[in-house]
C-alpha cells in the first residue's frame, strides 16, 4: 500500500481515546506514536520526526495552540491536524491561521482521517 | 358569599413574593385596610366632629334665645298684675282719704261709692267700713254682713300695722275664689276706720290666658305657701297646692331651667309680686321650644349619614383601585423579573452549551474509537481477539457512557423551573457540583481553584435551581477575570445562627473604584458585545429572594472578591 510508512503521533490528555485510535490506526498499518501532553509530545517530535501530528486543542499544562507554534517553530515540514471537542467553527480557523494543516471535530469517522493523512501524503509526492 | 366573590378585587387573596418566601396572603389586604381606616378617619372624623360642635352650639344659641322671651313675658305680666293691684288699692286709698269718710258712713253714701267703683274699675264685688273695734259698720254686696266683728282675724291687725293689706286668694263663703284689699285711714281724734273691698279672681285669670301660651305650657300665679291663686293647666285649679317646691324669694326676674316631676327639662320663670302675696310662674316644656332643634338634629343626622356613606364610598372605591394598581403593578413587575432571569439563564445555558458540547465530545469521542477498534479486532483480524481485551474495550465504553450521563444530568439540573423550591443543600457539595460545570476549564486554562470550608457549616434551606444560577454566574465572572494561570479561592464560613456566608475571590483584574457602585445594577457591562450586563443584576436579585445577600469588593490589578450570604433557613 505504502512505501515509505507515515509516521504520526498523536497527543490528547485523554489516554483512552488516542490508545484506540492508535491501535486502530496501526492496524491500517500506520507508524504511531502517543503523547499525552503537550511537554510530553515536543520531546517525541525530537526523537521521532512525525510526519503528521494529531493535536488536541484543549488540554491541561501546554495548551494545543501552544504546542502548535512550538512544533511548527521547530519543523514547519511537520503536519499538524488539529483535534478539537467544540463544535466552534472559530477554533478551525485560528488553528488553520496559526500554522495547522487541518482540523477535525471529535468523534469521528476513522476513514475521514485516514482521507486527510492520504490527502497530506498526495500533497507532499509520497504516493 | 355568591355576592362577595363577585366584587372581591383581584389583590384579596393574592400572594406576594418579596425575598423568596411567600408572604402572607394579607400583604396587599393590610394595605387597602391601612388606606381605608386612615383616609376615612381623616375625612370622616372631622366632619362628625364639625356636625356635633355645630349642633352644640346651635343649641345653647337657641337656649339663650328661648329664656330671654319668658324673661319679658314674665316681667310684663309682673307689671299688669302689680299695676292691676296698684291701680285698687289707689282707687281705695283715695276714697279713705276723701274729706268725711269715717266709720260712720252711711251705707247709701257707701253703696254710692261702690257703685262708681265698680263702673270705673272692674272686679270689685262688695265694699265694707270697719270701725277701729273690728266691727263691719256699713256694708255694700251681696252678703249681709253688717256689723261682723273682725277685731279677732290676722288681717285685722296687720292693716293696723301697715295701713295696707291684700289677701291670699280664698274661695270664701260662695266658693268663688276672690281675695281682698283693705286700706286704714288714722282720724283726727286718734281713732281709725278701715275700707275693706273684696275682688274677684276673674281678672287676674283673663290677664293670664291673655297670655296666648302654647299647648305645653303653663302661667299661674301661686302664693307663698305655694297655693294656686288662679288656675293652671296641668299643675292643679286654684285653692290647690302646687306640685313642685315654692321657688326662692328675688326681687328681679328669675328664668331657669328645671327638671318636671317626670325628669322632663322644663324651662320656669317666676317673679315675685311686691307688696303682695303673689308669686307669677310660667312653665315651658323645653322640648316643646326645642322641636326646631329636634328637625334639624334629625336633618342634620341625615345629611352626616349620607356624607359619611358617600365619602365612604369614595374612599373604599379610590383604596380598591389604588391598591388593585399596585397590585397589577407588582404582577408586571414580577413577570417581567421572571422574563429577564429567563433571558439570563438562557444566556448561561448558551455559554455553557459549548463547554458541555466539548465535554460531552470527548466521552463520544473515546466511545467511538473503542467500538471502531472493537469491530475492527473483529472484523479485519482473522482470530478472536482476547476475551480480557474485549472487556476492557466495552468496560471503557460504558464508563465513558457514564461520563456523558454525568454531564446530561447536571443540566438537568440547571435546566428546572424558576419556582422557588426548598431543598435541603450541602453547600460544599452543592458548590464542588457547579465547580463541576467547569472544572475543565480551571484545568485547561491552569486556573487554580481552592475551596475552603469552614468545620460543622449546616445544612442550607434553599431553591437548587436559583442558587445554582448564583453561582454559576459569579465563577463565570471570576474566570472571565483572571488569566490563565490564576487562582480563585472560594471560602464558606458561618456567619451567625442562622446565615452562613460563602465568599468567591478571584486574583483578576479587578473592577474600577467608579464601577464598584454600578456592577449589580442591570445593563452595566464591561464585556461590550460579549455580556448582556443582567448576569451581576439578575444574581443581585436572586440572592434577594433567597432571603440572602450579595456584596462585592475589589482593587485594580489584585483582583475581585463577591461575598454572597445566605440564610440556613429560606
């Protein structure tokens, strides 16, 4: 199916939902990653060049819009989709403004991400 | 009672909300009643007071005009009977005083006399010479009583001693009332003779009915023993004695008011007659004068009862009105009071609507990946999965299910209606619960928030639904005030028996000196577009009709602190 394997990581406060979401992404044989923070996923991007970030908007400590400048000030190569519980339609647009690629509101169908992921690689000639 | 319920005012029984509880259902009542008494005391009070003083005074006007007519009906009829007297006695002493009268007068020079007498003065009925031994020498009338002695009789010796006497009427042999007049002429030689003239009584009762009376009153003239001298109308005929004491002796006219054997007030006028054993009485009923005051006290009386009613009626129409408006008013006020809470709290519902939509999100969000990674396991791996990972993926989606149920349950809560409802509340408890609404937000935004509550707070008596709305909408302000990374300090203390206090400090940006005075008061915003400016006033007015209090402090640039305190019992 692929080449060369995306790699993501995927940072929310809540455990429970990126653990799923991960294991389900892995079994559409995505390279994945977890962060459960903000702090936590900055050190990961270190390690590990994701080439897509999921990033929850909203979470204790370093906020997403946070860690959304600090990722694209360190790799602006880096896709961030940003994830979000409001159905606000604003906080896709700041998102988008402040560097993110896209944005999705939660819950959501698995495959609409997989489109993006799909769409992102597209754009950037991996497929 | 059909009756009544048809013109009961709309207020009588209505119920009046103040500070939450229900007053008594007399509020609006106890105002009329207050109108009605006191307006009607005002107005009615003076005019009973003018009628009776008025009366009064009419009355005595009308008392001293009534005495001041029998005043001079009593003086003139003194001066007839005195100068009717007068005039006999004149007529007698001028005879005894003619040249060659003397007891030797023979009875045709005598009957001569008497019949001049008669001719030009009425009411003489026989005319006697008495010697000084007491013996009738010569006699004229109609009686043979020549040579009578009446040296033995008490006239006898006071016309020796006066020179004149006049007798108390006496019906005599005939039984006609009639009195007598006796003059004494001294002769040269030291002897006396005595002309002695018995009157009749006719004259003194024509003068008397000449008086023209009213039907109830009564003239007569007594003696001093308080025999009647001539006849009266209702107090006995003449020769009678009188029923009532002898009035006391003047010289001047009297005119009093007295009592009647019967208690009636009697008006009496009396004078006694000089030089004679007269005494002239007229009696008047006062009732009699007075009926004039009895039609007008009753006219009077009538026109005071159809004032009164009038004005009563007046009074109790303007009170009925007056108090029904204010009444309406109230209602108005009321409903549109209910109104703006409503506004309000959709307001709050709509602010909270996008937390809770993110808050219920991510539960949904966990429940959708674990049953997508359930169907998954199931449908893309060719063996079973793991019966303990089966579990653990459906137990992670019920408690997430909880999760949501929690937050759909709260508001609920929130969502009750505006009556006023008494619940027993743990006010910690209660406060950690509309902590709950955003304690999300305290995490996201690292707000930090401290609860501190004082030992053995009791039980509050409250509404759920209002209070929840209190405190909603002053942590809401609280966190509008500080930055991210802030701290709220929330304290519950005990303020007294029965109130306790619970105080929500924020370290914001405080509010300005010159808003302070303003923040609870309606449309007073700093939020522009963004607030309604109710939020402070509407909690302003709940807290009011918790039976509680809100007061705020602040300083620029240290922060903001509502001091809310509530009584334990509503």
């Amino acid at each position: 199916m692929t080449t060369i394997p995306t790699k993501l990581l995927l940072v929310d406060d809540e455990e429970d939902f990126i653990s799923a979401l991960a294991e389900r992404l892995r079994i559409r044989n995505y390279d994945t990653k977890l962060a459960t923070s903000g702090e936590a996923a900055m050190l990961l991007i270190q390690m590990e060049r994701p080439d897509i970030v999921l990033l929850d908007l909203k979470m204790p400590g370093m906020g997403g819009m946070e860690t959304l400048k600090q990722i694209k000030a360190k790799d602006p190569s880096i896709d961030v989709i940003m994830v979000t519980g409001s159905v606000d339609s604003k906080v896709g647009e700041s998102a988008r403004s402040a560097g993110a690629t896209d944005h999705m509101v939660k819950p959501f169908d698995i495959k609409h991400l997989t489109e993006k992921i799909q769409d992102i690689r597209k754009t950037r000639g991996l497929d | 009672m059909a009756f009544w319920s048809k013109i009961r005012p709309q207020f009588w029984n209505a119920q009046v909300y103040l500070s939450g509880e229900q007053q008594n259902v007399s509020y609006y009542r106890r105002i009329w009643k207050v109108a009605v008494v006191g307006i009607t005391t005002v107005a009615v009070l003076p005019l009973v007071a003018m009628t009776f003083m008025n009366m009064n005074q009419y009355q005595n006007a009308l008392k001293a005009e009534l005495i001041s007519p029998v005043t001079r009906l009593v003086s003139n009829t003194k001066r007839t009977v005195a100068h009717f007297l007068h005039e006999r006695r004149s007529a007698l002493r001028f005879i005894v005083e003619a040249k060659g009268f003397n007891s030797e007068c023979s009875v045709e020079n005598l009957s001569r006399i008497f019949i001049r007498l008669k001719n030009s003065y009425g009411g003489f009925v026989d005319l006697g010479v008495i010697d000084s031994h007491g013996v009738q020498r010569a006699y004229v009338g109609p009686y043979s009583l020549t040579g009578k002695n009446y040296h033995e009789q008490p006239w006898f010796r006071e016309v020796i001693v006066k020179g004149v006497y006049i007798s108390d009427v006496f019906g005599g042999f005939r039984d006609i009332p009639h009195f007598v007049i006796a003059v004494k002429q001294d002769h040269d030689d030291g002897g006396f003779s005595i002309l002695r003239a018995t009157i009749d009584t006719d004259r003194f009762n024509a003068l008397i009915s000449a008086l023209d009376l009213r039907p109830l009153s009564d003239a007569f003239l007594i003696n001093r023993r308080g025999i009647l001298q001539t006849p009266s109308r209702f107090h006995g005929n003449t020769l009678e004695k009188i029923n009532f004491p002898v009035p006391p002796i003047t010289t001047a006219t009297q005119v009093q008011e007295v009592k009647d054997d019967q208690e009636r007030p009697l008006i009496r006028g009396y004078a006694y007659i000089e030089e004679t054993p007269f005494i002239f009485v007229v009696l008047k009923q006062e009732k009699e004068l007075m009926m004039g005051v009895a039609k007008l006290r009753r006219n009077l009386g009538l026109f005071l009862a159809l004032s009164v009613a009038l004005i009563l009626l007046v009074i109790l129409g303007a009170a009925t009105h007056l108090v029904n408006r204010i009444y309406e008013a109230d209602l108005t006020r009321t409903s549109a009071q209910h109104k703006i809470e409503h506004t309000n709290k959709m307001a709050s519902i709509g602010r909270l609507a996008a937390g809770v939509a993110h808050e219920i999100n991510n539960p949904l969000a966990i429940i959708n990946e674990k049953g997508g990674l359930l169907k998954d396991l199931l449908s893309l791996s060719s063996e079973l999965p793991p019966k303990d990972k089966l579990i653990g993926l459906v137990d992670s989606i019920i408690y997430s299910v909880e999760r949501c149920s929690v937050i759909t349950h709260r508001l609920l809560g929130f969502a009750r209606h505006i009556d006023v409802r008494a619940e027993t509340i743990d006010i910690s408890q209660f406060i950690e619960e509309v902590l709950g609404f955003i304690g999300k937000e305290a995490q996201y935004r690292n707000i930090a928030v401290n609860m501190d509550v004082a030992e053995n707070i009791p039980l509050v008596k409250s509404d759920r639904g209002r209070l929840q709305q209190v405190f909603l909408n002053v942590v809401n302000n609280a966190f509008a005030a500080v930055d991210d990374g802030g701290r709220i300090d929330i304290s519950v203390k005990i303020e007294s028996v029965d109130k306790i206090s619970v105080t929500i400090t924020d370290n914001g940006s405080g509010i300005p000196a010159e808003n302070l005075r303003t923040v609870f008061e309606p449309f007073f915003s700093t939020k522009g577009e963004k607030g309604t400016g109710l939020g402070l006033s509407i909690t302003y007015g709940l807290v009011q009709k918790l039976g509680g209090n809100i007061s705020v402090e602040s300083e620029v640039g240290k922060g903001t602190s509502f001091r809310i305190t509530l009584p334990v019992k509503l």
